[in-house]
C-alpha cells in the first residue's frame, strides 16, 4: 500500500498566511508537487468547498481541512506546523497544527480506514504534544505511522463504564447508564471518527456506558438490537442523515452537527443522561406518522420558500430516473423500430400479436424496438405519480408515498398533466402530516402510516381532484396549448423563442412539461403539408438540451468555478443533454438558480428561435441526438443547440465571475454549519 505520508509532504515552523484558504492552497500544492494530485487548484476547490461546509478545526489547536477529489491520483496526508497560528473555527482559538487528508474520489476502503485512524489520534495529548515536539520531518511520519499501526480505539465494545471509577457521579445506584450514540459527518473520513472516540472518553471519565455507531465513508456496523434497547437515551452527532434511523424510536435523544461532538463531548453526555430521565425530552419519533410531524416541527423555523422548494425538488429527485431511463429507451426503441413506432396503436399491435418465436415480417430489430420503445413509454409513464408522490412523501415521508401516486394518477387521468401532479402531490402530503398529527392509542400507532394515513389522504387529495381542482388545472392546461398554437405560422420565431423560454424555466418542471406536452399533443397531426407541429417538437427538443448541455460546457471551460460535486454531475450532463433530458441541469439550478435558470433562459430561446427559423423538424418525441434519423434539417439542429448551448455557458460563466457579492477567498473564518 502507498505510503500516506512521506517528508516530502511535512512543512514545519513555517508562516503559510492568515486564512485557512492560504494554509489549505499551500498544502494542496505539497500534495501536487508529490505527485499524488493532478492539480492544485481542483483541489484546493474541493478541500476549501468541504471547509466552508463544516469548519474543520477541533480543541487542542488541531485542524483537519479534508477532502476526496478527482484530482487526487494516490491518497495522501500533508502536515503543517504553523509559525503563525490560523483559525479553522474551534472553540478553543487557532490551530498550529494541521493534517490535510487527500483521498480519491473512489479511495479504497483501506486506506479510508487509515485516514479515520490518524484522526483518531489526534484527539489524544500525548500524541499532539510529539507532533509539536518533533524536529524533522522524519520524525512526523515516524509519529504518524505509529498510531497508524495501533490498534483502533474500541468504541464500540465492552462497558466503559468498567473502568471507570466507581465513584462516578453520573452513574445511577442500580448500575451505570447505558448510552447509545451515532456520529457521521458529510466526508465520513473524519470527524465521524473524532466524535465518536471523543464522546467514548467523555463517558468513560463519567462511569457511563456508551456505545457508538459510526456511519462513516466505509460503511458501518450496525449497533447490537439488544443494546439499542436497552439504552437510556441516544446521541446523533451527525450533519447527514442517519441511517436506520428508526431503530432508535421512542429513546430519549440529543441532536446535534458531529463538531460538537469533539468540541463539547462531556456536555452531550451530560444532556443525554438529563434527557434519559425526563419524561418530557425530546425523543426519537416512531418511523412513519410521527416522524413526519417531528421532521415538521425541526423545519419550523425554515422560510415557506424554502420548504416548498425543498419538497419540490425532492419529487423532481425522485422523477428524474424515470424521465433518464424511459427516455432513452424511447430513443432506441426509435433507432431500432422506426419512429413511426410511436403513431396509431402500432406498438400494442405488434406486442399483441408477436414473439421472438413470431417475429413481424421476421423483422428481429422491429420487435426488440418495440419492446424497448414500449417500456420506455411505460417509464415515461410514472413520471406525474411519482413527481406528486415523491412531492406527498418530502412533506409527510412515507405515509404520504400511496396517497402522492394516486393523486398523480388522479391528475394524469383528468388531463391536469403536471401542474394536476404539483397540486395533488403537495395535496397528499399536507393531508398525510396533518392526520399524522393525530393522538392516537397506542394500539392504533402501529396501523397509522400503513393504513390510515394512506387512506385517508388518498381520500382527500385523490377526491379534491376529482371534485374541485382537477378540471379548472386542466382547463388551464388546454388554455396555456391553445394559446401557444395561436401563435403558428407567422409568428413561428416568436413561439420558438417562447418555447425556448419555457422549456429552459424550470428544466424539466411544470412550465417545461407544458410546452413539451403542447409539442407531443400535435405531434401526430404533423405531415409534410402541415409541417408545424414538426417544428415546434423540433423547437422543444433542441432548447431542452441546451441547459445540460451547457452545465457540462461551463464546467469543463471553468473547473475552478464549481464545486466537487457540480464537476461530476457536468460529466453526466453530456450523456443527459444528448439524450434531451433536461433535469440533467437541476443540481446546477438547485445549487444557484438566479444565475443558471437566466442564463439557460437565454441560450434556450436562441435555440428555439434558430430552429423555427430554419425550419427544423422532429418526427420524434424525445431522444435527443440519438433520434438523428427522424430529424428534418439535422444540421441546422445541431447548430442550433450548439449555438445556444455555447451563448448559456458563457452567460452563466459570465453571472458567475461579476454577478457575486464577495468572492470566496474573502471568507477566511468558515462558519460552522449543519450539512
């Protein structure tokens, strides 16, 4: 295995600047100039990116800024011994020393296992004191692989209580308590390691009992059932979900972002032992309907813009695989089949009447096309109910899953399309969470989140549908088409440019699915004498691709200008963009909407009007490039996209570089912050 730390990457006693970015860009370079990174600044980009997410600086005068990147080719540990002491956010005041662990994007578990030891480590005072006392940098890796060598600490066996003085006063007189804990942080390299052998010792010098659970980058071993159950109270030091969440309901619990952890372990031991006899504490909620209120109740504080956002981006999340796979199945379907699969009942005939053993006309790349084209319309075909069930289920979690689809459904069935699918999505879950509010027996707890809540608020979402607000959505549906076919033939430039708009809005929301569903409607009564409906389909399509595709062109012209994440998600926007799924731009959007949506807005409506104005025509519904063969003028529809998807990169670069309040080097203190 290769060696994590060599002299070459130690500087000690060295002044290395006054902000954590200086420190962290100097030891990014260390770790370039090792040959362990292909460059500096893509990883500075990613290790300052995970600093202002959580500050890395722990008591003792001890920083650990940390990261996985691509640009990391072998993983890696750069120490510094500063001169001039920078503040990493710690309670305690600046560190002086600092590890900056460089792992892989896909580091083997190994080597994370390493990284998580040396955290460990630095926790202890023996250890800090030598790294402090060391005089080369031989010295420093002969430290480091030592406690690398060491047996990990045991957080997780035994009763801590055992060695702990019998006079500890937060044991109880019939014996000590038993504490169960979990510890994860965003990286899981870390601060999940950190936390939990903090809060271990803290609870050893009490006489308590506990045990931690660390959901950290290697996966995790699960807590014992029967020592889950036996525990007084629960500790969640994490800043991401935990995982099995629900194996802790009804405990007594303490929350808080995995720093505290290290920072104030005894305090959160403290709290715990409190909380255990309290019989009004805060409290783990059954998974289900409590759960959705408790979830509720801690996004109290959240704006109503945010929520709603939230909520909807959740049920996008959840969509997006069905748009991914059904589309591009419809595309080889079409490159298979024929696009003319697509019109009459062609299709269902052809899966009626035929096998593999009963081929149409022997035709084998016909019934294979059919097939896929079939299952990919059937994919296509989730795409309101899981949008509405995925929206009930952000608001009300699982209960609200059945009555969000058949809301869905519901609206699918009465022509409401997508807006029918917000509406009764947000419908479903705000039904679901208000009868999960209800006091209940407790012999009836168990039957609320898989019967009544789903059917009671399938009830109600599924009957306000059909009752009240399904017909009037439709109606403004049908409005928003008939408008939009209005503005044919001479006005064509003005519609594709009105498409473009559309379809670059939302990307992939209700305003784009109405001028794709618009496009699709008149789909079949295109002919060479009636071309229009053609255009417009051609229009929807180029302008859908445009904003993935210029996320990946931005991304790959301006490395520096994204995060980590944003960089891997532009990668899959090439494939996404080809293919016209448009949601591939949503982690962008999500992430910086006032400067994406514009700029995608623009390029997208270039596109559209270019397309209209060369006559550009698709035969086929979706697909992208790869339905080349049904694409009329394929040259000026290529253009087209490239032309708009060139004008967006550059806009949104553009708004990236002028349109900021303060640039990110300003920031020298990260402020510590829950992920």
């Amino acid at each position: 295995m290769t060696q994590l730390i060599t002299p070459q990457l130690v500087s000690l006693d060295q002044n290395l600047g006054d902000s954590p970015a200086d420190v962290i860009r100097f030891l990014a370079g260390k770790v370039a100039a090792a040959g362990r990174a292909s460059e500096v600044e893509g990883l500075f980009a990613d290790a300052f990116a995970r600093e202002q997410k959580t500050a890395t600086g722990v008591p003792g005068g001890i920083a650990i800024p940390h990261c996985r990147s691509v640009a990391v080719t072998e993983p890696a540990l750069a120490m510094a011994r500063l001169s001039n002491k920078v503040d990493f956010g710690a309670k305690d005041g600046p560190a002086d020393i600092i590890f900056f662990i460089a792992a892989p994007e896909g580091a083997d578990q190994e080597h994370l296992k390493l990284l998580s030891k040396l955290a460990r480590s630095l926790i202890k005072k023996d250890f800090t004191a030598a790294l402090r006392a060391a005089a080369t940098g031989q010295d420093i890796v002969d430290l480091v692989e030592g406690a690398l060598a060491d047996k990990p600490a045991a957080h997780a066996a035994g009763s801590a209580a055992e060695a702990a003085p019998a006079s500890a006063g937060a044991a109880s007189s019939t014996g000590p308590k038993r504490i169960v804990a979990v510890t994860a942080c965003p990286t899981g390299i870390a601060h999940t390691y950190m936390a939990a052998d903090s809060l271990v010792a803290a609870a050893k010098e009490m006489g308590v009992d506990l045990q931690v659970e660390t959901q950290g980058s290697g996966g995790f071993t699960a807590l014992d059932p029967s020592v889950i159950a036996a525990a007084d109270a629960v500790i969640f030091a994490v800043d991401v979900d935990v995982r099995g969440k629900e194996r802790f309901a009804g405990k007594p619990v303490i929350n808080a972002p995995v720093k505290r952890g290290i920072d104030e372990p005894a305090k959160m031991v403290q709290e715990a032992l409190a909380a255990a006899t309290d019989p009004h504490a805060h409290r783990v909620p059954h998974f289900g309907a409590e759960e959705s209120a408790e979830q509720a109740s801690e996004a109290a504080s959240e704006h109503l813009g945010t929520k709603v956002k939230k909520v909807l981006l959740t049920g996008v999340s959840y969509m997006i695989p069905f748009v991914a796979g059904g589309g591009l199945l419809i595309a080889l379907g079409f490159l298979l089949a024929g696009y003319d699969i697509a019109l009459g009942t062609k299709a269902n005939d052809i899966l009626a009447h035929n096998t593999l053993l009963n081929l149409p006309n022997g035709n084998l790349a016909l019934y294979l096309g059919t097939v896929a084209f079939k299952i990919g319309g059937l994919s296509l075909g989730f795409l309101v109910p899981a949008l509405a069930g995925y929206i009930a289920f952000g608001i009300a979690d699982r209960p609200g899953i059945a009555p969000g689809f058949v809301a869905g459904a519901v609206a699918g069935f009465m022509g409401a399309g997508f807006l029918g699918g917000l509406v009764g999505g947000l419908l479903a879950g705000l039904t679901a969470h208000w009868i999960g509010t209800f006091r209940v027996p407790r012999w009836l707890r168990g039957l609320m989140p898989v019967v009544i809540i789903p059917l009671l608020a399938s009830i109600v979402a599924s009957g306000l549908m059909f009752l009240v607000l399904g017909g009037p959505i439709a109606w403004v549906t049908l409005q928003l088409n008939t408008w939009l076919t209005g503005m044919t033939g001479a006005s064509a430039v003005v519609l594709g440019i009105i498409l473009g708009l559309m379809m670059c809005f939302d990307l992939g929301g209700p305003v784009n699915k109405v001028a794709y569903s618009f496009a699709v409607a008149g789909l079949g009564a295109g002919s060479l004498a009636n071309p229009a409906p053609l255009q417009i389909m051609a229009a929807v399509m180029a302008a859908g691709m445009v904003p993935p595709l210029a996320m990946a062109l931005a991304t790959t012209l301006n490395k520096k200008g994204f995060s980590l994440a944003e960089r891997e998600n532009g990668k899959a926007a090439w494939l996404l963009g080809a293919s016209f799924i448009s949601e591939g731009a949503i982690p962008f959007a999500a992430a910086d909407p006032f400067r994406v949506i514009p700029a995608s807005m623009v390029g997208g409506a270039v596109t559209g009007a270019l397309c209209m104005a060369t006559g550009v025509t698709s035969q086929a519904p979706h697909g992208g490039i790869f339905v080349f063969f049904a694409i009329g003028n394929l040259a000026m529809f290529v253009i087209s996209i490239i032309v708009g998807m060139v004008i967006t990169a550059l806009v949104l670069l553009a708004l990236k570089r002028w349109a900021v309040r303060k640039p990110v080097e300003a920031e020298q203190v990260p402020v510590p912050v829950a992920v």
